[in-house]
C-alpha cells in the first residue's frame, strides 16, 4: 500500500538519487533514515519500493528487473517494478512517495511517531534523580527498552554513556 505523503504531514523527504543515477531498468538498495527502499527505474518512471521482499525478507534491491518485473535475489519472487503488486494479486510490497526534482529524486518517508514514556523511561529518570550521571554499557535484547531510556537521558544531557558493555551505572 503506498504512502500517501499528501495526506501525511509528517512525512521528512530524503534525497535518495543524484540526476542520472540509476539507468532505466535498473534497481538499487537506498537507506532513508532507518529503512531501507529499493529504488527503481522503469518504463521512464521511478518509483520506492520497501527493501523487504514479503516473502522472507530478501533485499529487493539487490534484485532486478527481469521480463517488466522486480525479482527478488533469494527465491525469485516477482513484483511489478512501480506499484509493487505481486502479478495476479492485489497486495505486495509497500511502496512510498516519490518527488522527481531538479536536483534528484526523493522519497517521502513518513515520520516516526511521537515517543510515549514508558517505565523504563520513569527507571531512568530515578536513576538520574538518584545522582547517577555514567552508564557503563548494556548489551542483550532484554535491555534494549532500557538502553533506549537511557539513551533519550543522554540526549538530555543528563548523563553520558562510556561503553557499550557491562551494564553497570554509577554516580558522579
Ligand atoms: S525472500 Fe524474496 S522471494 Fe523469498
């Protein structure tokens, strides 16, 4: 399903190709802020398609367009090049708005949502409450909720963080 970046105000366009860039029936991997698009060139159109083939995630844009149709470099799924359908369906790969400028082409990425507090937001701020002004690192996925919080501490400039090891935290 495209992205709608008219009805969409928070939608932050990146440049994504110089003029020229990519040649007519060729594709190409481009990161847009933390996604990835596949970029596409076909039939004198362009068009942004997400990276992620549907099936099992293949790298689309390390694909190409073979007989009028994207394949994916995994297993060969097809998808048509500008509207992303898989041919004889009417879903397939989520596609995103697109700007042809003088200077390039860009893609309209909509925004990432406002962030909402969560607890371990509230375990951060204790901690700075407590004094604790250095983090020592923290590693494994269970602490990835935390280590955003504290994160977003560091972006405040309530602490700093030394490491990326060894969760251990500590006063000033
Ligand atoms: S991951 Fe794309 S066809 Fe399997």
């Amino acid at each position: 399903m495209p992205h709608d970046a008219e009805s969409n105000p928070r939608t932050v366009w990146f440049k994504a190709l110089e003029p020229g860039e990519l040649p007519e029936g060729r594709v190409k991997p481009v990161t847009c802020a933390l996604r990835t698009v596949c970029m596409t060139h076909f039939a004198g159109k362009f068009a942004a398609l997400d990276n992620r083939c549907p099936h099992q995630g293949g790298p689309l844009g390390e694909g190409s367009i073979e007989n009028g149709l994207l394949r994916c470099p995994w297993h060969g799924w097809d998808y048509d090049p500008l509207t992303g359908k898989a041919p004889g369906y009417d879903d397939g790969v989520e596609t995103f708005a697109i700007e042809e400028r003088e200077d390039g082409i860009y893609v309209g990425i909509p925004a990432m949502p406002e962030h909402e507090p969560t607890v371990t937001d509230v375990m951060a701020e204790t901690m700075v409450n407590w004094g604790i002004r250095h983090v020592w690192g923290m590693v494994g996925h269970s602490n990835l909720g935390l280590s955003d919080a504290l994160r977003r501490q560091e972006a405040a400039g309530n602490w700093r963080a030394r490491s990326n090891c060894c969760a251990a935290p500590s006063g000033r």
